[in-house]
C-alpha cells in the first residue's frame, strides 16, 4: 500500500473513509471523497481503481454483492466494503495523524484549531 511517511497513502486512506459508514461503488467513493475532503481531492478513475486492487489485494477491503440500496442498484457496478482488518488500519492512520496534527498545534505549525 504506497505508504507516505509510515502511514496510509492519501488515496487509500480517504478510500478507506469513505467506506467506513457504508457500501459504495466507484462513482460514490469519488464522490465521498471529494466531499470528505472539501474538494481538495478528486481522485481519478486510474488511481481509485489501482488503489481498490492493492487494497483488496492486501485484505483491507471486499468486493460486495450487496449494494447498500437495493432500489437503486445497478448489476454493473461492483461494491466495496471494509474488512475488519481494514477498519482498524483506518482507525490505527486515524488516531496516528491526530497525534501528528496535535503536535503541529502545540509547535505553533498551525495555531489552535
């Protein structure tokens, strides 16, 4: 999982976000993500879908038959969820980049939040 500075990459820890309440195909996880991330990040087709792989490669999600609405499913689409060894890597990188934000504020980096 390309890693940056011992942690997650952007793409797959906001992947991973974006799959912690639910369910998503493709489109929706791009579209949780750019929300999630105020429209900073607009992950393109290439990069989500490499980084699914390697995610699912490595056990930290799932392919789904279950789409989180049944009313407004398409055959086509196929689904994420978390594993649970994907759920703690999101919480274990969550807890990890507090810590580091908490130590840019008390170093006066970004002021108080």
């Amino acid at each position: 999982m390309g890693a940056s500075t011992d942690g997650l990459s952007r793409s797959a820890f906001l992947i991973l976000l974006a799959l912690a309440d639910q369910a998503r195909h493709g489109l929706a996880i791009i579209d949780r993500v750019a929300e999630a991330s105020a429209g900073e990040v607009k992950l393109g087709a290439g990069t989500l879908y490499g980084t699914l792989q390697k995610m699912v490669a490595s056990g930290l999600i799932r392919e789904t038959a279950t789409p989180p609405d049944p009313d407004n499913h398409d055959t086509r689409r196929r689904y994420y969820r978390l594993t649970p060894k994907g759920d703690r890597l999101l919480k274990a990188e969550a807890v990890r980049m507090r810590s580091l934000v908490r130590a840019a504020v008390a170093g006066q980096v970004l002021g108080d939040l």
